[in-house]
C-alpha cells in the first residue's frame, strides 16, 4: 500500500505524468527531454529524481550521457 502512495504522490505533477508518459516509449538523456519538453536542465533533472526515487523509471550510463526510461519489471512497472 506504501509503495502504491509513492507512485501516485510522484505522478501527482503534470510534468512528472508527461515525463512518464515519453520514457515509456524512448529512453532518452536530459538534453533531449528538455529539447521534447521545452523545459530547463534543473527543472527536468529534479523531476526525474523524483520518478527514479519512486521505481518508476530507471537509468543507465553511456559513456558521459545518463539514460532514462521506464522501468520494465517490478511493481513499478506493474503500476504504470
């Protein structure tokens, strides 16, 4: 039940709900959301903290690029 008002405390922000809703078909760094989004670095970056934190995206490391997309197992997977 917790981990339930976790997921949906981190999708209560629209911005955080159109951040889920590209990374659950692409996998994309910071650069190109903020390119999609029209957002800035720290506004895109403090919301994907937020998501990672909750387990409903995860990240990966390409040489100096960070990767994020939705997560593919779990129960975060099973809430989106």
């Amino acid at each position: 039940m917790a981990e339930t008002i976790q997921f949906f405390k981190a999708l209560a922000d629209e911005t955080r709900l159109r951040l889920l809703h590209v990374l659950n078909r692409y996998e994309l760094n910071v650069n190109e959301l903020m390119s999609i989004l029209d957002m800035g670095q720290s506004r895109i970056s403090r919301h994907l903290k937020i998501l990672t934190s909750a387990g409903v995206l995860s990240w990966r490391r390409d040489g100096f690029l960070v990767f994020y997309g939705a997560v593919h197992e779990g129960q975060g997977r099973a809430f989106i």
